[in-house]
C-alpha cells in the first residue's frame, strides 16, 4: 500500500492567487444559463465528483489512524485499496468499507470541503490525471516529432525527453484541470441514502445517492 500527501502532491498549488469559491456559483450559473440542456446534470456532476475525492481522502485518513488531527495540522493520506466513481445522482466507493464508516465519512467529507478544505476535491489518482497525462505526452511527442531531425538517435531521444517532461507537467496540470473543469465545490449537493449495491458492472461497492439543493 502506498501513501500521498494531498498537500505534497499538490506542491503550492493551493497557495496561488484564485478566488474563493462561492456558495451560490452553480446555482446562479443554473439561473442564468437554464435554457443549456444538461446544464444541471454538468454542475451537478461535478459537484459529486469533488465529493467523491473528499470522501476518499476522509475514509483514507480514518483508516490510516490520522483522523484526529485538526484540519491546520491534517496531512490527508492516500489509501490506494480504495476507489471511487462519480455520476449525476451521486457516486459509487470501491474498497473494503463499512457502511456506517461510510456514512460517517460522507458528511464529514460535505462539511470540511464547504468549510473551506478546497484541497479536498482533488485527488492524485483522478482519471482527469490519467487524461490530462495521455493528451500532455502526445502533445509533446508530436512537437518532438516535428521539430527534431527525422533520424532514429534524435527521435528516440526527444520522445525521452517529451516523456520525462510530460511525468513532471501532468500532476500539477492534473489538478488545475480538476479544480477548474471536472470538480466544483459540493454546496448545492445533500445526501439522500448510501446503500451497498454492485454498480453498472456488477462490480460490489456502495452508492451515495445525492440530490441537488439551493442554498
């Protein structure tokens, strides 16, 4: 089992000059735009998604003994036995989790990200990580491919050094994708019931069933 610091991995990307977010973003964004189709399902989505991140990060840091720390001191820990999926209505936990762990973890999860634990929301093992990484490295392997001489030693060599390049840019691009694209902070998201159920797979793992909210 390995583990992560969130605030290690994320380095200072926290510490930089971005508004706070707001309570009523979504809803007012809703309000303005509710003639987009889908555009509910969207915000909705990824509001879920951030709380699927927070609730993984809480259900790790309980189950690696660090719960007790107070949130200027917490160091979330990455327990990688454990997993998630979002969707609109809400989202799906893979791991070894007992349901009342769970629903413990869910609202203590809700709280400390519309408290101000903005960090919460992303996650090192993300699959906007897994995409932002495969779309940096065809990028840059395709720039090598083009500005390098055409012959073998030179081209090997630059995909090396388009490869090394991508590991380093993915984490951090990883997140500002997440933070401004695939996540939003939960504050319109309240919790309806959590269940152990298989998923669309027949995999086992349990639901959290959301509703959307104004505040």
């Amino acid at each position: 089992m390995t583990t992560a610091s969130a605030s290690s991995y994320t380095g200072n990307f926290w510490t930089f000059d971005s508004p706070a977010p707001q309570a009523t973003q979504d809803a007012d964004l809703l309000k303005q735009l509710n003639f987009v189709p889908g555009l509910k399902e969207i915000l909705m989505l990824r509001q879920v998604h951030a709380l699927e991140h927070a609730t993984v990060w809480v259900l790790s840091d309980r189950l690696n003994s660090y719960s007790s720390r107070s949130a200027s001191m917490s160091r979330q820990m990455d327990n990688d036995t454990l997993g998630g999926l979002s969707t609109d209505q809400g989202f799906y936990i893979y791991g070894q989790v007992n349901t009342s762990e769970l629903h413990r973890a869910v609202r203590i999860a809700l709280q400390r990200t519309t408290s101000g634990e903005w960090n919460l929301a992303v996650h090192p093992r993300c699959g906007t990580n897994l995409s932002v990484g495969m779309l940096v490295t065809a990028g840059l392997a395709l720039g090598v491919y083009l500005i390098l001489p055409r012959s073998p030693i030179e081209q090997i060599l630059g995909l090396g050094i388009a490869a090394t390049a991508a590991a380093q840019l993915t984490p951090d691009l990883g997140s500002l994708a997440q933070k401004y694209i695939t996540t939003s902070i939960p504050f319109n998201l309240a919790i309806d019931e959590i269940s152990a159920t298989p998923d669309i797979w027949g995999r086992p793992a349990h639901f959290v069933r959301v509703r959307w909210r104004e505040r």
